[in-house]
C-alpha cells in the first residue's frame, strides 16, 4: 500500500514539474517582462503566416483525410492495413526526417521537383513547402479522428438505410456526416492546432518564411526573449482552447 501510494505521488510530482512548471514559467516571465511595441509588430507577421498557412493545410487535410478515412472503415482492398500505417506514420516519425523527405520529393532535384523544375515551378523554400509540411504532419489527426466516429457508427443503421433504396451517396450525406460530426470537428481542430504548432518539418524546407514557431526559435536564439515569450504564450493559449472545445465535443458525443 505503501509503495502504490508513493508510485501515485511520484507520478503527480513529476506530471507537476513537467507539465505546469513550465506553463507557470512562461506566464512569470511574460507578465514581468516589458513588452515593447517592436516585440508586438513583430509578432504580426509570423502569425499571419502561420494562420494562413495551416488554414490552406488543414483544407486540403480535410478534403483528403475525410475520404480516406471512409475508405478505411467501410471498403475492403488490398495493403488496406499497410496504408493505414503509412498515414499514421508522420505522428511518430522525427520531424527531420519529415522535412528530408519532402525535400526529397519535392526539392530541386527531387521525385516531383525535378520534372516541375523544368518549367521553372520551385516548391521548397516558399509558402507552398510551409503548406506542404503542415499538411504531412497534420493529415493524420483528420483520418484518426474521422475514422474512429465512423467506427462507431452502428452497422444496422447502414444496412437498414441501404435496404431502404438509399444510395451510397445519400448514405453518406443523411446518415454518416451527421452522426460522425463530432468527430470531423475534432479532427479540423487537432489538425489546425498540429498545423500552427509544426516546427521541425517546416524549418527544413521554409526558407525565408518564418512561421510563429520558427519565429519563437529565432527570437530565443537570438535573445529576444520578449518577442519569444508573447508568441509562446500565443501558441500555448490556442493549444489550450482548441483541446478544450475537443472536450466538449467529446462530452457532447457521449
């Protein structure tokens, strides 16, 4: 008894010291600093790239993952297991080697560049490369999130919708969209959220483009600890609302 009570205690110590020591950190030194007028004006721009970036992203996340989602759930083919790995596989995959590949694919000299560079069309190291990395990393949390609420959609109400004359469209539209709402939204937040906090892809194939974490990066790097702090405290706030309404979403689904 002794021993779990000191395991439990352990564990919340060092959920403390790792977790909310940190966010406390910021939140002191944010508030003490002097936040000046070029910490603020500088702090525009990176934002606005950042949102509108990882909005374009999480279109196109939404526009491929709600598909591929259905597929995996409701059709049967061949390597179905494999690709569902292979879509799963940036969550784990380092960032490096994300940004690697993409320079890889679609770099100068890449699988997709080099044939694009021939009609003079650059990829990396522009606003298409920040969107191109934001949606790798992202496309998962779409296809997790869609895939699991259309997992809980009761089988019997499919069959009795198709015996019913509906077709696989109406199906999807009446029937499958409205019950697996919950779950589109979830995945819209989660993958905008992983969009506007992508740093490590990015930084490899942005080039002159600095996003809100690039720009947190070389304001830390450079000693502008102002600027590093407001922009943390921007990105840790919007991480905090978005899993917040995740949560509600969820309390609302059960």
């Amino acid at each position: 008894m002794n021993f779990f009570r000191i395991f439990i205690i352990t564990g919340i110590v060092f959920a403390i010291l790792i977790l909310i020591l940190p966010l406390i950190a910021l939140l002191l030194n944010t508030v003490t600093s002097e936040i000046h007028l070029e910490a603020l004006m500088a702090s525009w721009k990176p934002l606005g790239i950042s949102l509108l970036t990882s909005t374009i992203a999480t279109l196109i996340v939404f526009t491929v993952g709600v598909p591929v989602a259905y597929l995996f759930v409701f059709k049967a083919f061949p390597f179905r297991d494999v690709l569902d790995t292979l879509v799963n596989l940036p969550l784990v995959l380092p960032p490096s080697v994300a940004g690697y590949l993409l320079l890889l694919t679609f770099g100068r000299y890449g699988l997709v560049g080099r044939p694009l560079s021939v009609f003079g069309i650059e990829i990396m190291f522009s606003l298409p490369a920040v969107i191109l990395a934001q949606t790798f990393v992202s496309l998962p949390f779409m296809v997790r999130s869609f895939k699991t609420a259309l997992e809980e959609i009761p089988g019997e109400l499919l069959e009795v919708s198709k015996i019913t004359g509906a077709n696989e469209y109406d199906i999807f539209i009446m029937i499958i969209l409205p019950l697996a709402r919950e779950g589109i939204i979830s995945g819209v937040l989660l993958s905008f959220a992983r969009a506007m906090g992508e740093f490590g892809a990015t930084m490899m194939v942005a080039g002159l483009f600095e996003t809100l974490p690039i720009s947190i990066y070389n304001n830390a790097m450079a000693g502008d600890r102002e600027a590093a702090n407001l922009q943390s405290l921007v990105l840790v706030g919007f991480s905090l609302i978005t899993l917040m309404l995740i949560k509600k979403l969820m309390e609302r689904r059960d």
